[in-house]
C-alpha cells in the first residue's frame, strides 16, 4: 500500500510506476483504491464510472479498467455536497456533515465487494491510499486508509514530498499519529520530488532511518515528464512555455472543470501552446478556445455571466474565433438548457446558454455511461474516434445547420463553417489522425504548413510516459522489503 504524508504526494503516480515495474518483473499488480475524490472520471467497457486515476495504473499494469479498482468515488458538486458513485453507479448526493453517518456502512460494503471482483485477477493487490492516514479527527471512521490495510494486513510505504519542505516533519510527524498496530504495517519511507544532487541528502537519509527504524526506500527526482493531473489545482503545473509554439489554444478554467485529462494530447503535442485561463481573462489573441466538462454545467454558465465571460467568447466567434467544447461545455453552446428537477440547481429552470450552436439541452435523472467507437464526419470524413459519455442531459438540435460531428448521431455536432465543435466523447482528442486534422485547420488559418497525420493514439505516448515513470522507480527505490 502506498500512503502518503498528505494530499498531492505523488502517490498516483507512484503507484502506476509500481504496477508497471512488477508487470516488468512478471507479476499481475491490481491497482485499488478505496475512495478517491476526483472530477477526472473515466468509463469502464460496462459503463461504470470511477476515478481516472484508477485507470492510468489499471494501464500501466497491463489490465482493462474496471470500477471495483476504485469502488468509491466522491464527486464535489459545489456548496459542501458531492454525488457518491458506488462500484460504478450513483447512489446518492451526501453533504459532507453527513458523509460518515449515512455513507460510512454503505461505502465499506462497497470496498468489499471491489476488493472481491479485484481478488479474482490471481495477482498483487496494490493499494493507494488517500490524504494523510492519520486525520485524528476522521481516524474511526477511515474508509480508504489504514482500515483497509489492516484488513489486508498490507505492507506500506510512506511517500513525502521534499518539494514542500518540512519533509522529516512530515514523516516523523507522520509516524507518531499512528497506533501501535498500524505503525507495525510500515515497511519503508519513500522521498519524492527531489531536487539537485541525491548525495545532499544521505545524511537526512541516515537521520531519518535511525529516528524512525524504517528503511529509506527511495529517493524519487523530480521528474520533468507531464503526467495527468489528479485535481484541478495540479493545472498551476501545466503553464510551461513553449518556444517552439506555432498555435496558442485556452482552455476555460471554470469552477467545476472535470475530465481535464482531454486536454492531455493537446498539451503533449511540441507545437501548440496550451493556456488554462480564468473566466476574468480575455481570449482575443488565442489560435481556439476550448471548454472542457464540468460537473455542474449550469452554475459554470452562470460564471460566465456573472464575469461576462460569455460575451467576450461570442463577440470572439462573431470575429472568426474557433470554439471546441467537450460534454458540459457543448451543452453551454446551445441556445438554452432546461432543468425540470432541479438536478443543475437547488429549484428547477431555465436558462440561457451561449447560442454558439443550436441546440437545446434538458437535464433529467440517471447518467449516460456508455464507451462508443465511432467515426467522423469532420474536418477530415471517416477518422475512427473513441471514447466515453458521461453526462446528465439530452442534448436536441434545433435546426439542420448543426452538422452531426460523427457517424454516431447524438455525439457531437459541427457548425457549417467548423469554427464551432461540440462533442460528448471524453477522449475525441486522444485519436491521433483526427486531433491533428483539427489542428492543421486551425494551421492553415494561419498559413502554416500541416503537421504529418499518420500518428499514434496517446494511449502509445501515455503507455511510453509510464515505462519512464516505471524506470525511475527501478532505478531510484528499492522494493525489497516490499516484495518479501
């Protein structure tokens, strides 16, 4: 099991380096975590919905995603609540006052039945844990951490971040909170993100082996590679510069972004450069525009109003500007958005949206969880496409002048000039052929040569960034103690 010393350790990274490793050395590793909390969702091939993060290392370990890896997941929906998605399906909104009373049995029962589904593979349970495994305050009634791995009697390492500063603090702080029967699970310490020359550190190194009598693992570098981020806050990473450019794209950075792992390929490609903005900034001097998802649609719209975002992005298409929106922000495009049952907002309604395309959306109970294999119809006819929905809402056209974006209707749609691109699929970008079609239309905007199409899929590129991370850990940790 890996724990960490807080939240933002590098434990999910850490973790699907570890799964790829042992795949290396012949193992079967299973990637599970109990609980996460996440607006980076993925869908499984049965339509269940679970931590995106739970899908990298079910990758790197060589396994098809499945959502008894990540049982419980925690959607925040704004305002203190968060919708409670169990083995995959939504069973709830808990505010988070009551989460432990009337969830705490219930989320359990769920990390069961995950770890039975998870045991039938015949291989390594790895487990990541969540937060600090040593919130006093929440101790008894920890779902995710050391009760799980008491329950498995799991060997554990302990990930702190040098990064942060205060790292033997952290540790030996860390150490102290636990009981008797939980310190006896440690098996090593684990230094990430460090910076510099590693032999600096051996005396910490010896230090904190004599304070604590548990070996050091490991001393990870920082590690320039981009990898998904795990919350939004990780986005503050995600402004390096690129010299090399030739397109600048934004991405809307709205209160409740979700899947902002779609803009992943988007940001590996060496010749755009992506900007994450807040709805305050201006977006006049960008190549595009993109909105991404957002887990409650109709209040990220009401942000745009509020900061007159949604004024600016129309007077930007009104002078040639390119727009592509995936899942929430295509329903933001249509000309209006109904809310019978209250499901967007505390009292049913209406509302306004941009008017960039024209459709209507009405938001009704369940969700669409489904993976899809399509083609397109533009730019370029027949690229294949995969992906996910993932949504509340039935999105209708209004007129004919909103061309269908793919083969599969009901998926996306196009206006007539392409300067305007809705879509449902999660995932459109990662197909390497059509991603760089869309780009050379944007390239040939600006007169720019086009870029080769005959490319990968980024699950190649995402599969290479993992043997890196995997080799990292190979080379920096020892396993051993771990392994026994």
């Amino acid at each position: 099991m890996v724990l960490g010393t807080s939240s933002g350790v590098g434990k999910s990274l850490i973790t699907a380096g570890l799964c790829r490793l042992l795949r290396r050395r012949g193992e079967q590793p299973v990637p599970f975590k109990g609980q996460n909390m996440s607006l980076n969702a993925y869908v499984d091939e049965d339509g269940g919905e679970m931590a995106y993060a739970q899908a990298m290392q079910a990758w790197a370990a060589g396994l098809t995603p499945g959502a008894a890896m990540n049982p419980v997941l925690l959607k925040p929906c704004g305002q203190g609540s968060s919708e409670v998605i169990h083995l995959g399906r939504s069973v709830g909104i808990s505010r988070a006052e009551h989460y432990y009373r009337d969830w705490f049995r219930p989320g359990w029962l769920a990390i069961r039945q995950g770890l039975d589904i998870c045991r039938q593979r015949q291989g390594r349970l790895l487990l990541e844990g969540a937060g600090s495994p040593v919130e006093v305050n929440l101790q008894a009634r920890d779902l995710t951490n050391l009760r799980l791995a008491q329950f498995l009697r799991a060997r554990c390492v302990l990930v702190a971040d040098i990064e942060r500063g205060g790292v033997f603090a952290q540790i030996v702080g860390t150490l102290q909170l636990l009981r008797p029967v939980e310190r006896s699970l440690m098996a090593g310490l684990l230094i990430n993100r460090f910076r510099g020359q590693r032999s600096l550190f051996d005396e910490g190194r010896l230090w904190l082996e004599r304070r604590t009598g548990l070996p050091v693992l490991g001393v990870l570098p920082w590690l320039g590679e981009r990898f998904p981020a795990e919350d939004s806050l990780d986005l503050l990473e995600r402004q390096a510069r690129k010299p090399e450019a030739e397109l600048r794209l934004a991405v809307l950075r709205l209160p409740s972004i979700s899947n902002f792992s779609d803009m992943d390929p988007l940001a590996a490609e060496a010749t755009v450069q992506l900007d994450w903005l807040l709805p305050t900034d201006t977006v006049d001097r960008y190549d595009a525009v993109l909105l991404p998802g957002s887990k409650q649609t109709m209040a990220d719209l009401k942000v745009m109003q509020t900061t007159r975002m949604d004024e600016r992005l129309q007077r930007y298409v009104a002078a040639g500007g390119v727009v592509l929106a995936i899942c929430g922000g295509l329903q933001m495009l249509g000309q209006r958005l109904h809310d019978p049952h209250g499901l967007e907002a505390e009292t049913p309604g209406d509302m306004e949206g941009l008017g960039l395309l024209p459709l209507v959306t009405a938001f009704k109970p369940g969700k669409v969880q489904r993976q899809w294999t399509t083609t397109t119809t533009w730019p370029e006819p027949g690229q294949s496409c995969t992906g996910f929905e993932l949504h509340h809402g039935q999105t209708t056209p209004l007129a004919r002048a909103a061309q269908p974006l793919y083969a599969q209707p009901g998926l996306g749609w196009v206006s007539p000039c392409g300067r305007v691109v809705g879509t449902y699929l999660h995932g459109c970008l990662e197909a390497g052929p059509w991603r760089r079609h869309w780009l050379n239309w944007l390239r040939s905007r600006r007169g720019l040569p086009p870029l080769p199409t005959a490319v990968s899929h980024h699950a190649t590129q995402r599969d290479r960034l993992l043997d890196r991370l995997a080799d990292a850990v190979d080379e920096n940790v020892n396993l051993e103690p771990l392994l026994r």
